[in-house]
C-alpha cells in the first residue's frame, strides 16, 4: 500500500465517524469527546420585531443552551431576557450566555423580505459594520446588528403567516465547533 491509499483510507474512515458522531482517539469510542474537532453544530435562531423595530421575541431551538437551565435547554418562544443567559428585548443585539458548546465559527441570517420571500441578507450585511457576532468568553456569543435594515430593507410588515417560521421577520443560523 502505497501512502496515497494509506491517506484515501485515513480521510474515508474520518469522514465515516464524524458522519455518525463517533469518538475517536486513544480512548476509542467509549471515551473521549461527544463529537470530533472540527465537527459543525448549527443552530437557527428566529427573531420577531416590535412596531418600533427593536427586538420583541425570539425562538430558541432545544439544545442551545446548557442542560445547566433547563428552560432555555428545552427552547421554545421566548418574550422576556431569560436572566444574563439570554438578553434580547426591546434592543438590536442577542446576547447568549451559557450555551451547550463553546466556540462560535460564524453566522449566517435571513430576512423576510416584502415580496413574500426568505431571503438571505447580503454578502455586504455580515460584517462589523452590520450583522455580526462576537465571542468574548467561551460558552457566550453576542450577535450584533440585528437592525431590520440590515436584514430585509427595514420592513417590520408583513410577517410570515405560514410555515416554520410564521410569525417571524429573520433567522440567524450560528455555527459551533
């Protein structure tokens, strides 16, 4: 065996557990970690806006945050900053304290635009200068520049009324290693 197969073989078999989430290293699979470095978890976060387009509410998928507060593990609709685990209301900015993983490696975010359609915000409105995220501790994230403007040409109206995310004006998907 040459060292190119040795190599196609190594990567097939990375490729093999990380598709099923399967430990590896010198403890095997009873051991180690839940997933394998590099391994993505995404999470998309939905955002409604009051009249006076500031936050008014968000959903939280379940698994987010640590099992260490049970009401914000489980996800669901929150109207209310959730303690300093979850800040949120009445502002442009989503703080997230305590979630289930430790490290942010970028977002992503759409809007809900006036033709009836989601669709992604521009290239041009990710960035610090508009929608982005920060990370000043591990297991926190801020995600910043949530204005509507950013988002879908700050329009408030209409909302979805059918689908998943009925109801909502913008997604924010973040991405964990």
């Amino acid at each position: 065996m040459n060292c190119s197969q040795l190599l196609n073989r190594t990567l097939a078999s990375r490729l093999i557990c990380e598709t099923n989430q399967i430990a590896i290293g010198p403890t095997g699979p009873a051991g180690g970690s839940d997933t394998i470095p590099g391994a993505l978890k995404a999470f998309t976060i939905f955002v409604d806006y009051s009249a006076a387009a500031a936050i008014s509410r968000v959903y939280i998928p379940a698994g987010l945050f640590s099992s260490a507060n049970p009401v914000l593990a489980a996800g669901g609709v929150f109207t209310t900053d959730q303690g300093t685990n979850l800040v949120f209301l009445g502002g442009t900015t989503i703080t997230m304290n305590n979630t289930a993983y430790a490290f942010v490696s970028g977002i992503n975010a759409s809007g809900y635009i006036s033709a009836g359609e989601w669709e992604p915000i521009r290239g041009g409105n990710i960035g610090v200068n508009a929608v982005y995220y920060s990370v000043v501790n591990d297991y926190s994230v801020i995600v910043k520049g949530l204005e509507t403007a950013n988002i879908n040409g700050a329009s408030i109206t209409p909302k979805p009324t059918t689908g998943v995310a009925a109801g909502f004006l913008t997604t924010v998907t973040i991405f964990y290693v």
